[in-house]
C-alpha cells in the first residue's frame, strides 16, 4: 500500500502563528517532486514559496487561495512515490513547527483554517507611494533565517516572483497577457501595474501543455535584481479602493501590527518629550531623512541609553555600539520597518542609497529577512503626511522611537527683531522603565543640536 505523507505548514518566520495562501502551483493529481514549490504563501513580512518536502502525487489541498493556514496545520499529503528522491524523515527542512499541533483532514475532502475575527486598533495611514519620505507609527516586523530566499518561478509558461503574482491576483490581471520586460523573461511589478492601467490585451505567452496526468517541472530562474526607482514615483491611493460596511478578516502585515501594538500597549512605560529643530541653517536641499538619520547617530552615542535593548524578563540592559535604524515604512500591504544598520558611519550619500534599497525592497516585498529586525532604536517621518507632534509606539526590546513631524516657518526673536526660521518638530518617546528622564532629555538635547548645525 502506498505510504501517505501529511506535510505541515512550517514557521515561516519567528513565532509567527499562521500564513495566507495566495496560490496554489499545484493541483490535486499533480506529481510534485522533491523541493519544486508548492505554494505561494503571504506572511506579515513577504510573500514566499515553500517547497515539497516529498516527491509523490498530491492528494489533497487545505484551503484555496485567500484562506489563513496556521503554522503547523497540515497544508498539502502526497502519496508518497519510492521511485523518485525523498528528504530522510529526520532530515532538517529548515523550518520548524512550533505552533498548535496539525489537524488532521477529515472524510475526503480538504478543511481550510476559518481565519479568526480580529478588530484593528490602530488606523493605517493613508497608503501609495508619496514624493519624499514615507512614515508611520512604527510596529516590528518578525523574520527568520529558514525562509529560502525569492526566485522567479515558470508557471504556466510565466516566470514572476511571489509579490508580482499576488499584485497581479489583487488587480485581477492575467499574467499571461502581461509583456515582461525584466531579466530572463520575468515580470515585474510595473509590468503588472501598467497591464492594470492599460487594460488592452496583449498576446498571451505559450503556456506547456502537462503530458500523461504529470505536473509540468517549474525550474527555478536566477533571481532578478531590483531595479533603482525614484522615490517620488506616484501610484494610485488605494485607501478609496476599500471595501465600505465590510467585516473583512485582517491578515497578513496588518495582523502582525495588530499583535505587536497589543505587546507595546502591554508592555512599555512609555514617556514622550517634545521640542522643535531650528533648521534655517540648512543649505538648500539638504535630505531630511539623511540629517535626521544621522543626528540619531550622534544622540546615540552621546547617550547610548537610548541606543538599547531591555530584556524585562532578565532585568538586563544592553547598551549598543553601533546604531541600527529602523525606518518606518508605509506601503499598501501595511506597515514594515526596515533596518538601515551603521548608520553612525554613513554619509548623507550612502544613507540616501540605503534608503531607496529599503523602499524599493519593501515595494517588491523581495527585502532579505535580516533586513526587518534587530535595529536599536526606531524613526518615523509621519510628518510627510501630516501632523506636528506624536506619541509614537516603542516596540521591544528597543527603549526609544524618534518621530519627525511636519515642517514649519516659525517667527522667532533674533537680536532684538523678529524672523520666520524653518522648524522641525521632533517628538521622542521612551520606554521609563529603562531610561531616566535626563536621559532622554540629554538624548534630545544631542538629537536637536545635530539637526541644528547647517551642515
């Protein structure tokens, strides 16, 4: 009798407790064979392929496209085929199962995960890609190491990366009549968004037809480099495009900001201080963010309190000597923060560099795991948008947030007369358990006189 194997949605990133299944590459009746792709499954960090653990014919499916599996459910069985090659049972896959236990299938048929109702506490911002630089409120992205990194995949004759196909899914554009214009074929996020702004047909690509009942192999592509875009490129909003008097399920990236908030609200002291950055000094066009980024490298050096890691478990505090900067980064999908790391040692320049990587990585949702965790202190622009001052959100294990608000001329009394100077207000809020009120107010004394300075 044919040996049955029950594969379990792996941890597809660190603690996190479930994935959306965004679509399925195979079907039931299909041969899968040892690590081909399986699935396209979104996470709160990226969308991703997992891989066949086994080589066999695929039984059955748990749930379709849109539905939330929970990490360690049963995802796919395969009726084993001894033929082909196979990953020894006590072989590490990578991944781990450190979830609820799987369910097994019940009668013949697949069961999906029902994903539970969650209630947002935290208004999103509004979305698209605005001139300038992007932020929010910050929350923490969890990642991990297991997940394989992204590669464009042949389906039905279409190589695009996981994020083009769920793009493609959401703008209800077919990917086989989408021109691809990048490396090896492959589609990419323009593509699909011209498709869905020009919806005139285009010839579709041959698609290989399956012979005798076996899957079509989907060899895997060199993986396209992402090409430098402008920050100040515009997209259509996509806050008009949402469903009104909807309960819909939250998932993905906005489902992790749900939890992390909850852990922040549950966890931190938090204190704010408030002042305003006297930038009339400045050379015209100077970065914003660039001086901003690196007035939060002189502050932590100055006072390396703020530039910490408080474990409250173990009563411990550990004061950093580099400074890794997570930048909140506002996207349709949700909210990312992304680790621009030594920032202390960078110039104006390269933190531009890194700044456009980040945001273009957030954009093809194709940024590497380690670049949305361990920063050491957090910065939100949200005056790009609106708002003065702002109590921003510390996230654990970090002790500190810097926001930035919106620019304006102020009249300031200047040897016994009056000017207009450029201000920028700058809000910090602290985690009171771990710092001192003068240190924080030192911090924001070092942070202000930074920003002060015309060069």
């Amino acid at each position: 009798m044919s040996e049955k194997k029950l594969f379990l949605l792996p941890d597809l990133g660190e603690g996190l407790p479930d994935a959306e299944i965004v679509e399925w590459l195979v079907k039931v009746g299909d041969v899968v064979k040892l690590d081909e792709p399986l699935v396209s499954m979104e996470t709160a960090k990226a969308v991703v392929e997992v891989p066949s653990p086994y080589s066999g014919k695929v039984l059955r499916l748990a749930g379709g496209a849109g539905d939330v599996i929970e990490t360690g459910h049963w995802l796919v069985e395969v009726e084993i085929d001894p033929s082909l090659p196979q990953r020894a049972d006590a072989q590490d896959t990578g991944h781990s199962h450190s979830h609820k236990p799987a369910a097994a299938p019940v009668g013949g048929t697949s069961v999906p995960n029902a994903p539970p109702a969650e209630s947002i506490g935290t208004e999103v911002p509004p979305t698209g890609e605005e001139e300038g630089d992007a932020g929010t409120v910050v929350g923490a992205m969890e990642s991990s190491n297991a997940v394989r990194s992204e590669q464009a995949i042949a389906v039905g004759g279409v190589k695009a990366m996981p994020a083009v196909r769920a793009l493609a899914k959401k703008l209800k554009v077919d990917l086989a009549r989408v021109t691809p214009s990048g490396a090896n074929g492959d589609v990419t996020l323009a593509d699909v968004k011209r498709a869905a702004a020009n919806p005139a047909p285009a010839a579709p690509a041959p698609r290989p037809t399956p012979v005798g009942g076996t899957s079509v192999p989907r060899p895997l592509a060199e993986k396209p480099q992402p090409t430098a875009r402008s920050i100040g490129t515009k997209v259509p909003p996509t806050d008009s495009e949402v469903k009104l008097d909807v309960d819909d399920p939250v998932r993905g990236v906005k489902r992790n900001m749900i939890r992390t908030m909850s852990q922040a609200h549950a966890e931190v002291v938090p204190t704010s201080l408030m002042d305003d950055a006297d930038i009339h000094a400045w050379a015209p066009g100077e970065d914003i963010m660039a001086r901003l980024i690196r007035a939060l490298g002189v502050a932590a050096q100055a006072v390396p309190a703020l530039n910490s890691w408080f474990n409250a478990k173990e009563g411990t505090l550990r004061r950093h000597s580099r400074v890794d900067v997570g930048i909140a980064i506002d996207s349709p999908d949700g909210l990312f923060v992304a680790n621009l790391r030594g920032a202390e040692k960078l110039d104006a320049w390269q933190i531009r560099g890194e700044l456009n990587r980040i945001r273009d990585g957030v954009r093809t949702r194709s940024l590497p795991p380690e670049d949305l965790r361990d920063y050491t202190l957090m910065l939100s622009n949200f005056g790009v948008f609106a708002g003065k001052y702002a109590t921003p959100v510390v996230v654990p294990p970090c002790v500190c947030i810097v926001g930035a608000g919106r620019l304006y001329h102020a009249v300031v009394p200047v040897l016994g007369g009056l000017e207009t100077h450029r201000t920028m207000p700058i809000s910090l809020t602290f985690d009171h358990r771990a710092c001192t009120g003068g240190e924080a107010a030192r911090f924001l004394r070092a942070l202000l006189d930074d920003l002060q300075r015309p060069h």
